[in-house]
C-alpha cells in the first residue's frame, strides 16, 4: 500500500502491507489511517537493522514483520526475541527454477511462515510467478504466503495448488493489481478476492 490504502481496507482483506524500504517506488511514509481491527498490518523491510524494525512496529503497531533481504537465521532469532510478543515474522525466499529447501531449517524456530515469491531484479513487484512445482519438495510444516505475480489470470493454478496439502494461510498480490506503483485498482481486487473465496470454498 501507499495511495490509497483506506479504500482497499473497505474491502476487508486479511492483511495491509506497508513497504519501508527507500529504494522501492512503494515506499510508505507517515502515518497508517485507522483500519478496521481484522485486518493484520504488515510491515515490509529489506536489510533494516533491529532498531528501524522495532522503532516502526511500536510507532505503527505493525502486526507481522516481513523480512524481504538477506537477513539470517541469526538475526530472525535476535528478533524473535526481542520484539513485542503478538508480532509474526515472515521470513521471505525468492525462487526463480530451483530452490535449496534445507536453507529453511534454521529459520522455523523463529518465523511465523516462510513467504516465497519470484526471484527478479527488483526485491518484490516483479509481476510475474515462479514455478509452483517447485513446492511439491517443500519439506516443513511452517505456513507458506504464496507470492510472486498473482492476478485473476492465475486463479486457475491456485484452485490447483490449494487442492494440496501444502500449508498456504494467505496468497499475496501486489503489482498485477496496481495502476500505478502503490496506487490499487479496488474493482480489480474486488473481483479476484470474491473469486478467491469461491475457490478455497470448494476445497
């Protein structure tokens, strides 16, 4: 979110992300409006330091922290230790045509779940998906955010891949809903999430 994060809270999704990173065209300054109390904010950070993460959280009341660098086990762990006890962590991968699974051991004592989105030049918004395939091998129990060019011409493969036993709690879109970076087309969102329910409805 950035433009117009209120008439997309009208909506109702289950969570708002906002991106703190100064190189994105996303990136969110000031205050968050008043949203309905169901929907969880979640706060977007690449390579910020534990100081910027918990300044934020307690100036915002952030619900998930969303870690999109290269952040390590080890500083999931400092985190998790340190930040107020109803904040989730999502720990985020990139995968393009394969992906090392065992990289996320480390990581399952301290996360909340493990968002995985396409790999590309840009950190997110890249508008296109990866090959879900790839997470027949996934090999853990923590939840996934499935992520990574998802729009209504996907629909088809995510009635698929939620048919599975894959832990997916929650499918995020961002720029194939965007008409412009940060600015989201409601009718476009309204539609899909209508359609989006219809499908998890009927696995």
């Amino acid at each position: 979110m950035k433009h117009n994060p209120t008439e997309v809270a009208a909506l109702y999704p289950d969570y708002l992300g906002f991106i703190f990173y100064k190189g994105s065209p996303r990136n969110y300054k000031g205050d968050i409006p008043l949203l309905p109390k169901s929907i969880k904010k979640v706060g977007v950070f690449v390579n910020a330091t534990h100081i910027e993460i918990k300044e934020r959280v307690a100036q915002l009341q952030l619900d998930v922290i969303q870690l999109h660098g290269e952040e390590s086990a080890d500083f999931c762990k400092k985190l998790a230790l340190n930040r107020k006890t109803t904040t989730a962590i999502w720990k985020v991968f990139s995968i393009k045509d394969t992906f090392d699974f065992s990289v996320l051991k480390n990581y399952e004592p301290y996360v909340s779940a493990f968002l995985f989105d396409t790999k590309g030049k840009a950190k997110g918004g890249n508008g296109y998906t990866f090959n879900w395939k790839i997470l027949e091998e996934y090999p853990s129990s923590t939840p996934i955010v499935l992520s990574g060019g998802i729009g209504l011409d996907e629909l088809d493969q995510l009635s698929e891949i939620l048919k599975t036993d894959l832990p997916i709690v929650a499918v995020d879109v961002n720029s194939k809903f965007e008409d412009q970076p940060g600015l989201k087309n409601t009718n476009k969102l309204q539609l899909f999430m209508e359609k989006l329910n219809t499908l998890q409805s009927n696995v």
